[in-house]
C-alpha cells in the first residue's frame, strides 16, 4: 500500500516512515504543507497521514484543499494541538481520523490499516465470516461451528466491528470510539472486561480461540 | 413588552417614587391655596359683617328697635351683597330681606353660613351667605349676612378639580416613566444580551452603541474595552496552552518513538535481551502515564479556560448515562458491585457529548474503585425546578465533609485512597467539566443504603441552542 507521510518533526518523520516500511507499505514523505499538497495532488495514495500543523500551509488547508480537487484519500491527522475542539476541527475539514501525539506507532498501524481497510469496496455484505463463526448483519444473529450464540446489542456491535477488521489490530480507543462512538480516556480499562466478556461467549468451549489479545496493542479476531 | 419587568426596573421605580412624591406635593400646595384663599375671602367678609354689626347696634342704642328697623329696611332695599333679618323673641320676622330664618349648613367661629334663594335674572337661584347672629336687648335677634356665593363656587372647585389634578399627575408620571424605564430597559438589555453570549463563550461580541454619548454609552465603551482585553488574555491563554501542548507533545512522542524502536530492536535480534526489553517496555508504561496525567492537566487547562465551544450541541444525559452504564457494567458485575440507573425524561443541555461522558465517566469509575464488594453505585437523573441533574451515588466510605472541598483541586488524594491507582486529576476534571458547561459539582451524603458519596453535576436547565449554533457557524 502507499502512504504519504506530511511531518515536519523530522525525528518522528523518519520514525514513521521507517515503521511504516517495515510494515510492508510504500512511503513518500513531506516535510511541510505545500510539498504535501503537491505530492497528495500528484499520484495516488492508499492513505496520507498529515500533522496538523505545518509550516507554509497548515495541515487543516492542505486536507481542505485536497477535497476541493476532488481527492478523497483517506486522511489520518496527527496533532500536538489540545483536543476538546481541535479533533472537531481536523474532522470538520475532511479528515477521517485524529490521533493526538504521543501516539503508539500500533496505535498508528492499525489506524491506518482501518482506514486503507474502510477503503476497499467489498460490496455490500450482510454476513460476516471467521473460522467457523457466521455473525448474519440481517438477523443480528451469531452462530458459532452452528451453535446460536446469545449477544447483547453492544456485543453483536463490538463484534462486528472485529470481524470487518478480521486479521487487523484493532486498540481500544478504535473500539470506544467506533462501537461506543466516545472520545475519552475511560480511567479504568473497561474495554479490557466487555472483551473478555465476548471471549466468554465466543471462545468458550471451542479449541481454537478466535479472539487475540494483541500485547501492548489491543486485540484481534482471526481465524488461525 | 414585559410588563412585569418593566415594573422591576430601577429607573421605573425612581420614576413611581418621584411621581408619588411630586403628586403628594402638588396636593399639599393645592391645599393649603384652598385653605388660605378661603381664610382670607371669609376674613374680609367677616369684617364687613362685624362693621354692620357694630354700625347698627349703635343704631338700636341710640334710635331703639324701631330706629334699627328703618334702617335695616332702608339698607335691604340696596339688592347688593348685604343680607338682613330682624326678628323678635319668638323669630317672627320684624324687618330685613330675608323671609324667614335660614337653614344653618354651618357655623365657623360664631358665624352662619346659610342656603338662601334670590331671584337671578328672573330665576329663583341658590346661593351660599355668610353672616353672624347678633342678640339685641329685650329679646330681639339681628341677623347680619354678606353673599359668598362666587367665594364658595371658587373654594368648591379647588375641592372638585384636586382629585382630577392629582389623578392627571400620577398618570402622566407613570407614562412618562414607563416611556423613560423602557428606553433604558432597551439599552440594559442590548448590554445584558450581549454579555449573556460573551459568558457563553462567544467572546467576539460587543456592546453596541447608540451614539450619543451618554452614560449608557460611556459604560458601553468601557464593557468594550474590558472585554478586549479579557479577549486578548484568553487568546494568550490559549496560545500559551497550544504551545505548551505542542512543545511537549513533539519531544514525549520522540521519547515513546525511540523507546519503542529499542524494544523492536532487541526482539528483532532475538534471545538473550528479553530482560532490557521488558525493562524498556515498562518504562513505555511509565512514559504512558506521564502522557495520561500531561494529557488530562491539558485537558483541565483547556476546559477551565472554556474559550472554545465549538462541539456544543443540544444533548440527552440520559443517553450519555446510559452509555457509561453500559460501559461500566462489566467492570461492576466483575467487582461484584451492582450499577444501576435511575432515568429521568427529558434530560436535555446543552454540551459537549465526550466531556460530559469523560466527567460521567471519571465519577462511576470513582465510585466502582471505592465501594466495596457487594456494595451499589447508583447513576441518577433528576429534572428539578431550575436544574438537571447528574448524580453517582455509592456505598463506599465517603468522603468526610471536611475533605470536599479539597478533593476537587489539583492532584489531591486523601491519605486513604494514596495506593491506589489514578492521577489525581479525575475529580478536578469533572469540576473543570462543570465549569465549562456552567454547572456546579457538588459533594455531599450519599442515599443509597451503607452511605458513602453523591456526587451531583447540576446543569443550568436553559438549553442555549443559538449560542451553539453561532460558535458552531464560525
């Protein structure tokens, strides 16, 4: 895949973009707004990460600008800026996602994975698969090696959300901010519990567990 | 407008009071015009009677009865102004140009005042005379009058028009100060209007001015100038807060950046150096928590200065509650303490969703720490009279009264709480939150069953649905 990485701070550009490259993606990268621009403008990318502020063109009016070409690839801001209305901003102006520094670069990873995955049209599906769990987006039902499992609203919802990132890290500011659709620091780990609670449901009784805790990251649903 | 404001006013209050007293005053000079006026006509009446009086007693101890009576007759035959009556002892009428004794409506200082009727311009008129008794020897009466007449028509119109005139005068006050109290009600109100957006954070706003130059306008100026200035402090605050945020951030993100290469290194070069991994992860660990307290100090920061209210929409507390149950559900069942809401309709401010959330959030999470197994921590919603009402109650050991105050600031922890984990911050976050939706958080008694803490966020029940959408428009 190829990212385009629009970062001034030069240490934590190379960082990126070594990361990302070790990840297996294709990397071009800016040091400020206008370069940015014309590199977004100028070839396709899979995803831009853009930080918010820029020298000679701010991060918020290259995305801007991006939209009004008609470019619509998806765009992950980061920001050393203070949060309450900055990340309202960031989206306002056509970003996709906000991440606020310090970030853990798998923070990083599998936000951009979900943001290249959101991407790629696979068709409208009203079931999803892994392994031997069917979870049927019709029925709202979730059946394991054919055995009815019994879900609650927000469980169906946070599963789902895995499955459709089946294979990915997904961390749980990703889960809090998509299944619960906050953006907050829950002091205590709650995600942690609602996962285990899933893992109970799903995992329970079956030799092979579908549901990975991933260390130092967050979790993953995948069939092997 | 509104009538009842209008009343309450200031001005139409000093407006009624000048008028009571101006319509008091003009009763009182009126009165006493009346009273003198009045004294003075009767006194030169008076006078004129006494002088008759005196002229025809001299008349009856010099000429006898019958001496007075010609004269008497002589002297009615004149038609003006002068009245007689001589009678005897038993008042049959011996001489004068009064028929018969008269009807006596009063008697001011030894006179009569008395209704006779006189043939005006061939109508029989009543009319008002004045006059004094005079007791001759051997039994005879002498009655001496002078017609008031025009005196008492005077003196009964001061009577008659008073009233009116006072009534004329509270009416044309009460107008006048309406007119004035609602001209500056207009001005007050367009100050009263625009600092009512300034406190909700739009600080753009400035007082008009109507251009005249006049004490209004004078305090318009000098709110204007206060708030440039307040304007300016708070764009330095936010700057300072930006920069502070920004030169941070870059230098934390460069740390946990190369810790985190260092980590992936030693695992890439396999075996032997798992121990100085672990080492590196856990200062990761510990570089989190530093960004986690940075992160809330920034968020308390930013908050408190409430400059910026962008994401303020119009929103249910009863969802956001039910969210942050559901959120903290598990985590209650797993530390066997039961979680349950008391919902309320129509819970509605005006707010910004994932702060109100973190601060819901921070409480419960509170609550769960500190109550023991088998305890309840119970999320309220309430509508009150002027407020909305948040409240998580517990069964934990409470905070002593003494305490609350102090629990709320910066990085406070109270000796028994000291292990456990947690910031500091999470209590003077929610107060920071209360701050900046102009709601008060309150610490007090808990009612569930076993004691312990209420922690109470009581929104403002106005739900300022323009503001937001202005702030949101720029």
């Amino acid at each position: 895949m190829r990212i385009l990485v629009v970062e001034d701070d030069l240490e934590a550009q190379r960082y990126l973009v070594q990361g990302l490259k070790e990840s297996g993606h294709v990397v071009d990268e800016a040091a400020d707004g206008e370069s940015g621009l014309a590199l977004a403008l100028s070839r396709p990318y899979d995803v831009a990460i853009i930080d918010r502020m820029l020298p000679l063109k701010d991060g918020l009016k290259v995305v801007a600008e991006m939209r009004e070409h008609g470019n619509s690839t998806p765009v992950l801001f980061l920001s050393a800026l203070s949060e309450v209305d900055d990340r309202v901003k960031g989206l306002k102006a056509g970003g996709d996602d906000y991440l606020t520094k310090p970030y853990a670069f798998v923070e990083l990873l599998a936000r951009v994975d979900a943001l290249m995955r959101r991407r790629s049209p696979v068709g409208v599906k009203t079931r999803l698969d892994v392994g031997d769990l069917e979870l049927d987006l019709l029925t709202r039902g979730a059946k394991r090696s054919g055995t009815d499992i019994d879900l609650q609203p927000r469980e169906f919802r946070l599963l789902e959300y895995l499955m459709r990132h089946a294979g990915q890290v997904v961390t749980r500011t990703m889960l809090l901010e998509s299944v619960w659709e906050y953006h907050f620091d829950p002091q205590t780990n709650v995600i942690d519990v609602h996962i285990s609670r899933l893992r109970a449901k799903i995992d329970k009784g079956f030799e092979a567990p579908l549901l990975h805790t991933v260390r130092g990251a967050g979790y993953m649903i995948r069939a092997h | 407008m509104r009538t009842g404001q209008l009343l309450r006013t200031q001005a139409f209050r000093i407006v009624l009071v000048y008028v009571l007293v101006f319509g008091f005053s003009v009763s009182a000079l009126l009165a006493f015009t009346y009273w003198n006026t009045r004294r003075t006509l009767d006194a030169q009446t008076d006078q004129i009677i006494e002088a008759e009086i005196t002229g025809l007693a001299e008349q009856y101890s010099h000429l006898g009865l019958r001496g007075l009576a010609e004269t008497v007759r002589a002297r009615s035959l004149h038609g003006g102004q002068a009245l007689y009556l001589l009678s005897d002892g038993l008042r049959h009428t011996i001489a004068g140009n009064l028929d018969a004794w008269p009807q006596t409506v009063a008697t001011p200082n030894n006179f009569v005042e008395f209704d006779y009727e006189r043939p005006v311009e061939g109508k029989l008129e009543t009319r008002r005379a004045r006059g004094r008794m005079f007791a001759l020897s051997g039994d005879f009466v002498l009655l001496v009058a002078q017609d008031v007449h025009e005196r008492y028509l005077t003196t009964r119109m001061f009577t008659t028009t008073l009233p009116w005139t006072v009534a004329l005068i509270l009416l044309l006050g009460l107008g006048g100060g309406a007119l004035m109290s609602q001209n500056m009600l207009r001005r007050l109100d367009a100050i009263n209007r625009t600092s009512g957006d300034i406190i909700k954070g739009d600080l753009t706003r400035r007082v008009p001015l109507a251009g005249s130059g006049d004490e209004f306008d004078l305090l318009a100026e000098n709110l204007n100038r206060m708030l440039d200035r307040i304007e300016r402090l708070m764009k330095g605050l936010r700057e300072v807060t930006d920069s502070v945020a920004h030169d941070l951030r870059t230098p934390l993100n460069r740390l946990r950046n190369r810790l985190e290469e260092s980590v992936a290194r030693l695992n890439a070069g396999g075996g032997g150096s798992g121990n100085m991994a672990n080492e590196i992860e856990r200062a990761i660990v510990e570089t989190d928590q530093l960004i986690g307290t940075f992160n809330a100090l920034l968020l308390i920061a930013e908050t408190d200065a409430g400059t910026t209210r962008a994401s303020m929409v119009a929103l249910d507390l009863g969802e956001v509650a039910a969210d942050v149950m559901e959120l903290y559900e598990p985590l209650a069942e797993e530390r066997q303490v039961s979680l349950t809401l008391v919902p309320a309709a129509d819970v509605m401010v005006d707010g910004n969703r994932s702060l109100i959330a973190q601060a819901m959030a921070n409480l419960v999470d509170n609550a769960i720490k500190y109550t023991p197994e088998g305890g309840q921590v119970r999320i309220g919603l309430a509508v009150k009279d002027r407020f909305v009402e948040m409240s998580v109650a517990d069964s934990g050991p409470g905070i002593p009264a003494e305490d609350r105050a102090r629990v709320v600031e910066r990085f406070v922890r109270l000796e028994a709480s000291r292990n456990s984990p947690g910031t500091g911050l999470g209590l003077s976050l929610v107060s920071a939150v209360a701050h900046f939706h102009n709601a008060a958080l309150v610490l007090e008694d808990s009612d569930v069953a076993g004691g312990g803490l209420k922690a109470v966020l009581r929104f403002p029940r106005t739900v300022l649905r323009t503001a937001s959408l202005k702030s949101a428009a720029e």
